[in-house]
DNA sequence: TAGATTTTGTGACGTTTTTCACAAGTGGCG
DNA sequence: CGCCACTTGTGAAAAACGTCACAAAATCTA
C-alpha cells in the first residue's frame, strides 16, 4: 500500500489485466502469482509486490479470484469507466488508430475528429465528421473529453498541444516526435517507432560486437 | 566504459541524437551537457553518465562538439549504416508505417512486404510488390533481411515470427498485442497503445484521488 | 481435529539506476 | 604566464527497483 509506484508496475499491471481476461476466458475461476508470472514474463514474486502497492486481493492458499482481480486492476488501471477521447490527425496514422477495434473495447471511445485538411473536413467517419482545428477547445468542453490521440505533423503538435491543454484535457498519447511541453500534471504518453527501431539495432549490433 | 547498459540509457540516447541533429540544423558546433539535457528531460550528470558508458566524447570546459558526438551516437546506436527490413502485414497499420518517411531517413529501408490476403498479393506500394507468406524465408534470405515489422493480427503473430526467426533475422518490431516467443538472442520491441493509454488513464485517475 | 499442502503478503536484502559532488582538463583573457 | 570561468568524467552516496525467504492464512485429507 504505498505512495509512489513505478511505471514498470503499471506496465506490468496491464499485462496482468490482459492475462486474466484470457484466463476467465478459459473458464478458469482462480489463478495464482506463479501462473500469472508465467504469462507476463517475470516473477511470482514481482506479481505479488506489484499488487500490494494496492491492496491485497488474493486468499493464501488459493490464490486471486480471477474475476475479482480483473475488476480491481481495471479499477485500479482507471478503465473501469469509458475515457472519451479525440482524434486530432486524420492521416495515415490516424486512420489506422480510428479503425483499431482494441482501443474501443477498453473503453477509449473516440468521439470527436479532428484535422486541418479542408478536403478533409466535414468527411464522415464511422458516425462522425471530421471537424476543423478551430473547434477543438469547444469539442473537448460540449462533448467532456479527457484524453487526446496526437496524430498531426510535428511542427503542428505543439500548438494544438496549448489548445487542448488550455480547453481542458488530462492525457495525451502522443504520435509526433517531439518532446511536448505541457503543464506539470499533465499525462503524456510518446509513441516513438524510430526510437524502438534504435533499440533494436542496438541491440543487435551490441550482441555482435560485444560478447 | 561499462558492459550492461541500461534500456533507459538507449532510449535517452535516441533523444540526445535527434537534439543533436536539431543543434545542427541551428548552426551550432559545441553542446554542453546542460543543453542536452534540457532538451530530453533529464539531467546534466544523467546526460554524462549515460555517455561515460562508452566513453569521453566531450572536452572540459568547452562540451561536446555536435558533429563529432552525433557520429558517435550513431555509432553505439548502430544507425551508421542501412538495415533492411521486412513489414510483414499490409493492413491499416502496416500501409501507415510503410508511408513514413521517417524510418528511410534513418536508415531502415524496407525492401519487402508480405501479406496473406490473395486481394493484396501482387499489388504494387512504390517500387515494391507484395509477396505471400510463403516466400517469407527467401526473401529475407536472399535480400538480406535482419529486421521485420510485424502488423498481422495476434493469432498470426507467433507463426510468421517463428518462421522469420527461423529464416535468420535478427530483431522484431511487434505490434501484434502478445507476447512473442523467441530464442532468447533475438531483440524484441513491443508496441503496445492500449498500454500506454492505460498509463494514461492510471495517471490521471491517480492524481484524482491520490493527492 | 490434526497435519500436510498450497500460496499469499511483506520485511529484509541485493542489485541497478540515478543523483551528487568535485578533481581535473580546457580555453580565454589580462 | 597565471588566473578565471566553464564543463567534463567519475567515484561515492542515495534512491529506486527487484528478489528472496518465510510467517501466516487458507484449503484439503483422512
Ligand atoms: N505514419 C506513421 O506510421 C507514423 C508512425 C509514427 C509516428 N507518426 C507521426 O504521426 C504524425 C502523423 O503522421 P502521419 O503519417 O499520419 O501524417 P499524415 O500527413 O498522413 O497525417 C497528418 C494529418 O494531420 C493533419 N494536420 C496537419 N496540421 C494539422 C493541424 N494543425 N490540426 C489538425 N490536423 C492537422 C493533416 O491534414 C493530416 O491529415 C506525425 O507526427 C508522424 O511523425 C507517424
Ligand atoms: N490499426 C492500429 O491502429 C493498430 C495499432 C496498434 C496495433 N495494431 C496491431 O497491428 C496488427 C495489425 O493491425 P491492423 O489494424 O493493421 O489490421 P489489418 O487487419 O488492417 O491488417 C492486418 C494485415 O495482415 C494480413 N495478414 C493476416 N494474416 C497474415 C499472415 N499470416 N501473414 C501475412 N499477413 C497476414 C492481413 O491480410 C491484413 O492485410 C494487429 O495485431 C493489431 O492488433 C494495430
């Protein structure tokens, strides 16, 4: 039960999450920290302390009851409720994040898009239209929406950034490759696909040169 | 001059080299640690410490000349040359990725795409001409293929990767949400989005009721 | 009920990573 | 040249994180 938790944890914890909602899949009642371990890559050990910075919610001897502990990780995760979520960038990544079914199953409902394209705008998506830059703020106040998706090109993600900042919004999963500077309290999560290519061939190049 | 880095030191790294190329389009020729460290979200003695890993690049007094340790940086990352890889998966993401400019410009160039719909086979994106699954193995031999993309749906995942392993590449840039099995040699980069909004949402649910 | 068996929750411990602090270089300038 | 201002590189200290080991709680068996 403590204060400050690692993001390594919460890594960790949506692993979990993921693990027991194919386990209940499997019909299975109960689980334990070994086999959730096994299921995420570390230890039995690492289970059980990740779980109790919030509590303790398995029964020694037996283990957690899956369906239990999935509702107390959503709780705990935050998607035990629907996060409404705009798509500013209608692009090339942008399209492919507004047709992934995923995000909508864990309760990140995109409900409203945006981009700056005027042969984009006012195009339906889905159940949607597109709308212009101008709207933002006005969007995220009417339709209370909390997390942005940042799909535009770099040299506009800052100042669409101040924007939705400013109108109100909590996190920001952002696409563009640039450090956004935001308010202190503000949660932003990069996506950054050249920095994992870099990983990789470092990776690769130190197993070859080094041992 | 350690030997087990850190992954933290690598992904701060890839920020050091896009702030060093930023420098370098602003005309500058020296950087101190400061600067760098201002532009990554990190500390000065962090920037050094991560650097003293592989050794001095700098000169006291004066910081560290921005060409000369952008090489470097290359260098260690393994980006001074070309890696030729493989998108496996002409979906909604992978037809995204291959559009991105950005992996080219850093040197990973993709010289095949493989995709098992028969629609898809045989259509041509730019000068390439997507080819079936079963010719995975020789194109990445006969190519010379050390890295694959890998955007084909999770139940599809591990079978293709399996036999991309088996064909002799070297790392895996994963966006299918599961946990690949491989030998334990081979570099693995997952790219998890709902994670990442759940770290969103975790955040911001926690600072509600944390504090 | 007693004893064997299982598995959690957690304090203590060990390792990794970050931060700190400063001696030692470096160039500039009077 | 000698001093000053600046900045690196790095041991040593501190903090964060992960692992271990075991008492405590729960079930099962007979
Ligand atoms: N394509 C990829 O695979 C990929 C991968 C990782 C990151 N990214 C990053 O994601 C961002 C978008 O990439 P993309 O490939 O989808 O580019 P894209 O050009 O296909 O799409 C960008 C969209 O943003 C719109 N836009 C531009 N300025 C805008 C503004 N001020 N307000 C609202 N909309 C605006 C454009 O009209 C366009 O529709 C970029 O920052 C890119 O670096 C892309
Ligand atoms: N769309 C997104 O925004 C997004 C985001 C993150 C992760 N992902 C993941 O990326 C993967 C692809 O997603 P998508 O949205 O592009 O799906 P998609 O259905 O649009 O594309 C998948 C492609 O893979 C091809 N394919 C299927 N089986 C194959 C096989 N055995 N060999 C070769 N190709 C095969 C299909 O023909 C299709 O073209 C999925 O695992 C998904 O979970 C998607």
């Amino acid at each position: 039960m403590s204060r400050r938790i690692p993001a390594s944890t919460i890594r960790r914890l949506s692993h979990y999450l993921r693990s027991l909602e194919d386990i209940e899949g499997e019909g299975r009642e109960t689980v334990s920290s070994e086999e959730l371990a096994d299921r995420g890559q570390t230890t039995a050990a690492q289970v059980r302390k990740d779980l109790s910075h919030f509590g303790s919610f398995g029964k020694r001897g037996l283990g957690y009851r899956v369906e239990e502990l999935r509702g107390r990780l959503r709780q705990i995760l935050g998607v035990d409720r629907v996060w409404r979520v705009a798509l500013i960038g209608a692009g090339r990544i942008g399209s492919a994040l507004f047709e992934y079914p995923a995000f909508e199953l864990r309760g990140y409902e995109c409900v409203a898009i945006v981009d700056a394209d005027p042969e984009k705008i006012g195009a339906t998506w889905g159940a949607l239209r597109i709308r212009p830059p101008e709207e933002i703020e006005s969007l995220i106040d009417t339709l209370g929406i909390e997390l942005v998706i940042l799909a535009v090109p770099a040299q506009a993600a800052q100042q669409i950034t101040d924007r939705a900042v400013h109108a109100g919004i909590k996190g920001i999963l952002n696409f563009a490759p640039i450090r956004l500077k935001v308010p202190a309290h503000l949660a932003v999560e990069d996506v950054n696909l050249v920095m994992q290519l870099e990983a990789l061939s470092f990776a690769i190049t130190q197993r070859g040169s080094g041992d």
